[in-house]
C-alpha cells in the first residue's frame, strides 16, 4: 500500500517527500511541531494537540499556515490515505523557505507545513513489563514549553538512555530535581500515595497526556501535587511513570539501576492506564 505524506498542499508519496534546502526547519530548527496518538481510528486530544500548536506558533511568531478546519481535514485526509488505525499523526510548521540568514526573513515568506503518519502497535490497557529510566543533566534551553523541533538535547539524552540499556531518560536541572523525559513528562507516586508532577512553566512542556490524566486523577479523586521533585525522591517512590501521546502511561520499574518500589509496575499506573485507554475510546473513528 503506497503510503503517503502532506507537503505544503500536496499528497505525495512518502518515500519522494522532500522539502527545499533552505527551509528555515532544516537549517536552524526554525520550527515547531505536535503528535497526536491515534487508537482504533480515533484521535486523541485533537482539539488540545492543535491549541498548544497554535501556542507554539505565536510564541515564535510563525504564522499559522493553514485554518484550524483545514488541518482537521488534512489530518483526516491523511489518515484515510494511510489506513492509520493505531499510531500517531505527526505535524510540523517551520518559519519557511528562505536564504539563509539568522534572523527573520523580510520579505513575506510562506510557512512550510508537513504532516506524517506513523503505525505502532495497538495500545492495550495492560501496562506491560515497565521501563527503565536513566538520568542526565538538562542542558536545554529555558524555553522548553515551546515544542520546537529543536531536540538535539532531548536526542543525546535519549540515545545516552538507549546505550545504557534504558528506554527513556529522566533531565535533571541544576538543583537536582527532574523536569521531564526526553520525550515524555514524569510521575512519581509518593510513599504517602501522593501524585507528584512538575508544575508547568518555561522548564518543561505542558504535556497533552499530562493534562488529560490530571483530570482522570481527579476524577480517581487521587491527591496530585505539582511541584519539582528530586531523583533521590524517585527513587525512593512507591511508583513512577512517564506520560506522552505515544506511551500513554507506562510504569518506571528502574532507575539508574536501582528499582522502583518493588520493582513492577504499581497499582496507580495501571489504574491510571486503564483509565486513559478508557478515554481513548470516545469519539468518532476517522479510518
Ligand atoms: N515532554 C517532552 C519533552 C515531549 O517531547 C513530550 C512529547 N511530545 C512530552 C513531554 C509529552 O507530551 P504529550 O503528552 O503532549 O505527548
């Protein structure tokens, strides 16, 4: 089945898509870019996906290149073409195509927007064997809260946590305490069976998933707290977990080698899991 990729109004053949040299993305990562997971046809979170995009762009002063009626279309569009059942679609805005120089073009430059769909394996409700997590140093810049495609730190980060034999990395700031995954935001469950997150500010991306699952919690009527937490204090949770439109929820079992709790995944993770597939299953199926 031919597969298929949005580039800047056309439906092209994903293996030929391609973008103009000097687009502003591949040249200065002047762009950013959202991931919306798809389960069983459907999407989930559209409508927070596309409010943080157009967040994304008005913090860089990137013009939106299409409606928001027009997205949800060729959104659409590209899921049908793609049969897409389970996976992601994945959307991306840079500034556009211009002679390279630092600062904004002058002259008025159209925004460049592609759009791709990834198939993964269908997201069951069972939290499986858990993960592995290594720390590094967060060394981004301060203002993560823009999803920009600039990631080479989130990159090394996670290729560090790779080699190490671990799936994610946790970033650890100055003072010692985790902002987030690499790709992912990160939860701990504390002794006291307090949910702890990070607070939202310009240290880490407001995560879709995040949001979604604090409203699940409080309809769990569990006690969530956002505040820094150090990895000291992870490691001596009773659980944590990681959140992202991809993962969903899924259970930290190690950390730096040491275990979490009792070393499997916990109680609240898997509820909290079951929960969020629950809530993937609203909607209507695009494909
Ligand atoms: N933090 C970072 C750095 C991310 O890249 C992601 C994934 N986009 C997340 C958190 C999770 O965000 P979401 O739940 O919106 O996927």
């Amino acid at each position: 089945m031919a597969r298929y990729a949005y580039v800047n109004g056309r439906y092209v053949d994903h293996r030929q898509a391609s973008v103009h040299i000097e687009d502003r993305g591949y040249q200065l990562a002047d762009g950013v870019y959202e991931v919306v997971g798809v389960r069983d046809g459907k999407l989930i979170d559209e409508t927070p996906h596309l409010d943080r995009l157009d967040r994304s762009l008005k913090e860089l002063r990137i013009a939106a290149p299409v409606s928001r009626k027009t997205l949800g279309f060729i959104i659409r569009e590209l899921m049908r073409r793609n049969r897409l059942r389970d996976g992601l679609v994945y959307m991306q805005v840079t500034r556009g195509v211009a002679r390279r120089d630092h600062a904004f073009p002058t002259a008025p430059v159209k925004p460049a927007l592609v759009l791709t769909t990834k198939n993964t394996k269908h997201l069951v409700a069972d939290v499986g064997p858990g993960i592995a997590i290594k720390s590094q140093p967060d060394i981004r810049w301060e203002r993560c809260d823009i999803k920009t495609v600039a990631l080479l730190p989130n990159v090394l980060a996670k290729q560090a946590a790779r080699e190490s034999g671990a799936y994610e990395a946790w970033l650890i700031d100055s003072v010692g305490c985790i902002t987030e995954g690499a790709s992912t935001n990160a939860w701990i469950v504390t002794k006291e069976g307090e949910l702890v997150t990070r607070q939202t500010d310009n240290g880490i991306l407001a995560g879709i998933t995040r949001g979604t699952l604090k409203s699940i919690a409080d309809t769990l009527q569990l006690k969530l707290v956002e505040r820094p937490f150090s990895l000291a204090e992870a490691k001596q949770a009773r659980e944590a977990f990681i959140t992202s439109a991809t993962s969903f929820v899924t259970p930290v079992v190690k950390i730096d080698g040491d275990p979490v709790g009792d070393g499997k995944p916990g109680p609240t993770a898997r509820r909290l899991r079951e929960e969020y597939v629950r809530f993937s299953e609203a909607g209507e199926a695009v494909v």
